[in-house]
C-alpha cells in the first residue's frame, strides 16, 4: 500500500470514502491529531452504529480509565522485565522442534504460539491450549473486518456467537476455579477488580478475554513475521544486526515503522471537527492510518528507507495518548527474544522462493499467515 499512501500524503492527506462514508487520515499530523484529541476523536464506534464488544478499547473516559487501570500493574515495563526467562524458555522450546530442518513456516510454527502461549499464561489459561485461542482471534478478527458491513458480515456475525458461547464456557471453568482460590494471575486480579464499587460482571471479564488474547498476540506474530521478511529483503541490514546484536532494540522500532502491524485505528468524531482543512461533520467514522503516517517524510528522513539504526524513530505503531497500547512493553520484549534466538540459531535465512509468503487478508493488519523460509 505504501505508494498509494505517499500519493495520497501528497494530494489529499484528509480524504472521504465516497462509498462508505469514512474520513481516511494518511499524514503523520493529522494521525497524531486523531490521536491525541480524543475529546473531538473519540473511540466508542458504537457511537456510528457499531458493536463495542465491550472492550474498553473502544471506551471512552471516564469508564476508559477505570477498566484500563484495572490491568495496567501487569504490563509496566518493570513486570514484563521480569517474564524474559519464561519468554525465552517458550521461544527456545519451539524454535527446538524446528532443529536439524532447513525449511520451516516461521509464522506458523514460531510466531503463532509464541505471544499466544505468553498471553495464555498472564491471563491464567493453559499455554497448551493456544491452538484454541488462534482460533477463537481468527473468528473475531473476521468480526473486525467486516466493520464496513457487507455480505459475509452476517456469517462472521454468526460464526462471532458461536465462538463467544464457547469462550465464555471455558472462561466459566477458569473463573469458577479462581473464585475458590485466587491465582497470581490477570483472571483473579479481574475477579476481585472494583469499578465504581462494583464487582465486574462475567460479560466484563470475557470482554477483557477476548481482548487481550486477540490484542496480545495477532499484532506481535506480524511484528515477528514482518521482521523476518524485513530482514530477507535487506540482507544488507541483517548482516549488519548479526555484527552488532545491540541494534536488535532499535532494529524491531525500524519494523514496527516500516511495517506496522497495525496499519489503522478507527475514530468517531464526538462533535463537528476541522482536521486538514475539511470539516468532518460528528458522528464521522475516522481512519487514522499509522502505517502511512510511518512513511511520512515531513517525520522520517527517507522513509521508505529500512535502517537497523535510525534515530530517533518516534513512529506512531503502538498508537500515541490514552489508548497508547498497554501491551507495547510486552510485545518488544517478545519480538527482542523471538528475533534474538532466532538468529542465534541460524548463519542465513531467505524466504523460501517456491512457496512465498501469504498475506494477512485484512487492510487494517499486516502480516504473514504463512512465511516459508530456508534457514542454515
Ligand atoms: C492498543 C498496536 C501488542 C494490548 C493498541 C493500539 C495500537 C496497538 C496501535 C492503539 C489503538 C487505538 O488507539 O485505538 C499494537 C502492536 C502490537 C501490540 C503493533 C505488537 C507489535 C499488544 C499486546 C497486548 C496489547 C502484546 C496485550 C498483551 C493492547 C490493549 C490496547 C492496545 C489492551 C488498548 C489500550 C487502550 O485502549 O487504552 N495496540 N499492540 N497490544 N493494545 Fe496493542
């Protein structure tokens, strides 16, 4: 998409979707803007006739704030400091049943578990079920995709209800245990969780499910996948990575700019707004997107450059302001582990040219589903 994106930067950075409606922002101050005012830009899409899901994502303040807090303790960069040796042990064990093959699926055999299985476990749930999980953030993301309605909205609808039945009769089973017996884990933290004097209801805490196993791990397999493509495209940046390990922090900031895994974040204007020039009348479905506003080159010297080293880097992949995303600790660390061992293990690594790699079928999410690679 990035030509299109720059055309666009150029000729019209603030555009209406004849066809559906939407207001499209493509450059870097008008996505910061989006961002950042979230009194004119707010989240609850069911302010445009969407379901909310119940995720607080899509809150706004003050209920945004209260539910965000709730788990905020267990994302601080200090306590995923201190999940890095079990991050490691589950990269080590899966990168182990690849040993002695020199072709692989990287997303699917290491990148799909991975953040699942680490998710799973903050969460209080059996890392071994993660092949569940996928399954269940498949249907949702399905749900997501269909925002701008049509005609597969209705199964994805449909198949939405049956996985949401399903899931909230595992979450029983998990809560019912906790209930007897509190865990260190973010399902009792919920269970004993206030709001406003109340306990959280079992809805609220499989909407804080549901979030956080689709938020926690679609979004750091494609950061772990878009680096590995990133990385097989400029062999020239690898080698340079393989001689200096300390780049590996900068070097994932470079592909969470270059190829964010999240390309766009959806807004509706609480009140009539100017943004660029236009006026966006209230009630507007907004698309800031952050993937174009990385490309930006008012913010990034040749932007569509990929450099290992670039500084400073303050792109907007994670978002920026309230809904900075709460995970972002967490997905640095693992994506620092995955790519970390993965090039301890490995001397070369190329995309396997007889099988390429397939795309994340979704204009709001890019990454791999399947990424073949040659690796010795
Ligand atoms: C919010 C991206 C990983 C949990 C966000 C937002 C972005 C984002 C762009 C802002 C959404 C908005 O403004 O509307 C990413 C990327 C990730 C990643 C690119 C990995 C590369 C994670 C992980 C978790 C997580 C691992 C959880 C374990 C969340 C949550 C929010 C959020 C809960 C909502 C925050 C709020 O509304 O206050 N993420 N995310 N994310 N993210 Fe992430």
């Amino acid at each position: 998409p990035y030509p299109w994106y720059a055309e666009l930067r150029r000729a019209s950075p603030v555009l209406r979707d004849p066809r559906t409606g939407t207001w499209m922002v493509f450059d870097y101050h008008g996505v910061r803007r989006a961002l950042d005012d979230h009194d004119a830009f707010g989240s609850d899409v069911s302010a445009a006739g969407y379901g909310n899901l119940g995720w607080f994502i899509f809150f706004d303040p003050p209920r945004h704030t209260k539910m965000r807090a709730l788990i905020s303790r267990a994302f601080t960069p200090r306590t995923v400091a201190g999940l890095e040796p079990r991050v490691r042990e589950i990269a080590r064990g899966l990168l182990d049943t690849t040993a002695g093959r020199d072709a692989f699926d990287v997303v699917g055999d290491f990148a799909v578990p991975l953040p699942l299985m680490v998710i799973a476990e903050l969460l209080g749930a059996p890392a071994d079920d993660w092949s569940r999980f996928r399954r269940w953030s498949d249907v949702i993301l399905e749900l997501a995709l269909t925002l701008q309605g049509g005609a597969e909205a209705q199964h994805a609808v449909a198949a939405f209800t049956a996985v949401r039945a399903e899931m909230a009769r595992y979450l029983a089973e998990l809560l019912d245990v906790r209930r007897d017996a509190p865990r260190d884990d973010l399902l009792s933290r919920l269970l004993a969780a206030e709001v406003d004097g109340s306990r959280l209801s079992d809805g609220e805490i499989l909407a804080f499910f549901q979030l956080l196993l689709l938020a926690g791990h679609e979004t750091t397999t494609n950061l772990i996948g878009n680096a590995v493509i990133s990385f097989a495209e400029h062999p020239e940046q690898l080698a340079r990575l393989r001689a200096d390990p300390t780049l590996l922090p900068s070097a994932v900031e470079e592909v969470l700019r270059y190829r964010s895994p999240v390309q766009a974040v959806f807004r509706v204007t609480r009140r009539d707004v100017t943004l660029g020039g236009h006026a966006i009348p209230a009630r507007s479905l907004v698309l800031a997107m952050i993937g174009s506003a990385n490309r930006d080159p008012s913010r990034f010297p040749a932007p569509d450059a990929f450099d290992v080293a670039r500084a400073p880097n303050a792109h907007v992949a994670f978002g920026h302001g309230i809904h900075f995303c709460l995970g972002a600790p967490l997905s640095r660390l693992e994506a620092r582990v995955a790519l970390g061992e993965l090039l301890a293990r490995t001397e070369t690594i190329a995309l396997a040219d007889d099988q390429p790699w397939e795309p994340r079928a979704a204009f709001h999410v890019h990454g791999a589903t399947r990424l073949p690679i040659h690796v010795t």
